[in-house]
C-alpha cells in the first residue's frame, strides 16, 4: 500500500501532467487573423496553448522577426515581404504535403510558382490565405461626388479632413503612383520628389492611423471626408457596422494590393503545430467566417465583393530600400524641412 504521504503527491502530479502535455504556438499576425473563439477551437483539437501577437505595419513584423530570441512559430506577411524574409532567412520551407486543405483553395492560389515571392529556389514559403486592394473610402455626407483619384488624398479643401496609414514601404509607393511613376523603385535623383509628395500629404491630413480598428475610431470621430484604406474593404465593412455613412472606389491610377499569407519561422520550435494552424485556416468553416468577419476575401471561394479587374491592381513587390524608406518616412512625419532631407 502506497504511503498516505505520497496520495496528496500523486495527485499533484496527475493534475499537472495535460498542462506540462501542452504544446504552445506563438502566432505573429494583423487584427482578426486569430480571433479568439478560432484560436480556442484549435487549441481543443491539438490540445495546445496559442499566444497572439499583433502587428500593425510591416516595419512592426520585420523588427519582432528580427529580435533576438524570438520564438514565433507562425507569421501572417504580404507575398512581397515574404519573398524578403525567406531571402534573409528568416522563414523556413514548408512541407507542402502536411497542408491537406490546399485542396480547397481556389487554382490560383494553389499554384505558388505562379505567384512572385512565394517559391525560392523550388521551396514554397508561404500560403495564400487573405488579399485586398487598397482604395478610397469617402464620407457620402461630406463628398456628394465620390473620389476619383488619388490625387484627393492631396485636395486642399480637404485639409484636416483626411486620414492616411503610417507605413513607411507603402506611402513611398502611394506617393509615386501619385506622381505617375513606378511605384517599387525610386531611382536616387527622383528621390527627393517623392519624399517632397509625402510631405505635402502630412500637411493635408488630420492624422496616420496603423490599426483598422483605429480607422475606425478616428473617421467616426472627428469629421473625416476621405480614408486611404491600407487594409481595403476590412475597413469598409468596420465603418458600415458602426453605422457610418460610406463609398469605396478604385482610384483611375490603380491600387497598391496585397496578398497576405501564413509562412513559418525559422526560429520556430513547433513546426508540425505551425503546419497545422495553416491547415486549419483553410477550412471551409474558418475562412468563410474570417470573410463574414473582416470583409476580406478568402483563398476557398470567388470574391463577392466584386473586386476590380486585374489591371487596376497593383500587386505589392519588394521595394528598392525598405530601410532607407522607413527611416525618411520617420523624419517626415515628425516634422523635419524638406531641405534637411534631400540634402542626406
């Protein structure tokens, strides 16, 4: 008979043993990729513990990638920043065969050769889970003609009445668009061009926002005429649920649009639990509600939001300097003259 001093120990060690059983996955993603009743259900299948992360620019993710010691398992990252991460090294391949529901997905985004950013050297990076162009959302009781171009984002009438996102990557871009330029690759001397288009628009707007819920707040708020949707008709649908009165249009200079997919770290600790959240995304019930949610299309089904033709679409590449951008992004919005700049 066991010793009535070792019942209390036993039974210690019975109860903790499922939570020390727990595998833990680390997700690094935007606003309503991992929504917690989602997140929970994942957890019951695999018996794990998932901890989210959120992220609000690019620069955000690329500087949490780049800390030492991180430990995320899963990332969410545009086809464009893929490609970079996977060149620096900072993702590993995956295992196409672990991600059964790739079957679901829509031809065009099964195949990953076919899609720039996603395929180096014959190993895949990154799956195709979310996209969204960038467009104009417009305040029907402030504008009676809706927006037409992106040259409104610059309107002086407009001043104090506009709200732009802090991104250091797209504004440059958004910027030579703008200018009717290539959008990817600011050549040096044409440079100070495009940093003097951004410092036009800092003057123009009321404020840069990151998150779209912080869109939200700031348009229903104060009194907004036009938003440069970064994150597209997600934000259109938040603005509809909080009742406000809005369009959505393309702009005739085309929008910048982005692919968002899930990719593994390479710092990763649980590659086979990172494999499986993948897959879980791309079930019927989970895609479908993240689209019922957010406004965004899923990789599963046709759009129904009716998205532009193709050539008014800009697809995100990578751009010519991310950090050279980040940090004249930086100087712009606090306020620096435009001659200091161009003069560095």
């Amino acid at each position: 008979m066991q010793p009535r001093s070792l019942i209390p120990i036993l039974l210690l060690a019975l109860l903790s043993f499922p939570l020390q059983a727990q595998d833990v996955l680390r997700i690094l993603t935007w606003p309503g990729y991992a929504d917690k009743d989602l997140v929970r259900v994942f957890e019951e299948r695999n018996n794990a513990i998932v901890e989210v992360t959120y992220v609000g620019t690019d620069e955000e993710l690329r500087e949490k990638l780049s800390e030492p010691g991180n430990r995320y398992d899963v990332i969410a990252a545009n086809s464009s920043e893929i490609q970079q991460l996977s060149r620096q090294q900072l993702l590993q391949p995956l295992r196409l065969n672990k991600l059964t529901n790739r079957s679901r997905q829509l031809t065009q985004f099964r195949k990953l050769q076919d899609i720039p950013g996603l395929v180096t050297e014959g190993k895949a990076y990154g799956i195709p889970y979310t996209y969204a162009e960038m467009g104009l959302i417009y305040n029907r009781k402030l504008l009676s003609t809706p927006p037409d171009s992106l040259s409104s984002l610059w309107d002086p009438h407009l001043q104090g009445r506009v709200l732009a996102y802090d991104g250091s990557s797209h504004n440059f871009s958004l910027a030579r668009m703008a200018l009717n330029k290539p959008p990817f690759t600011i050549p040096p001397t044409e440079l100070p061009e495009a940093i003097n288009k951004l410092v036009a628009l800092r003057r123009n707007v009321l404020t840069f926002y990151t998150l779209p819920e912080e869109s939200v707040a700031l348009f229903t708020q104060n009194k907004v005429a036009l938003l440069y949707a970064n994150y597209g008709r997600q934000q259109l649908k938040l603005l509809q649920d909080a009742g406000a009165d809005v369009g959505y249009v393309i702009p005739r200079e085309g929008a910048l649009a982005w692919l968002d997919c899930w990719a593994i770290s390479s710092t990763s600790l649980n590659r086979n639990l990172a494999e499986k959240w993948i897959d879980y995304s791309l079930e019927p019930q989970v895609s479908e509600t993240f689209t019922a949610r957010q406004g965004l299309d899923n990789t599963l089904m046709q759009s129904a939001n009716g998205t532009q033709a193709v050539s008014q679409l800009v697809w995100l590449e990578p751009v010519e300097n991310n950090q050279q951008r980040a940090e004249l992004w930086q100087r712009i919005i606090e306020g620096e003259l435009l001659d200091t700049l161009v003069q560095q």
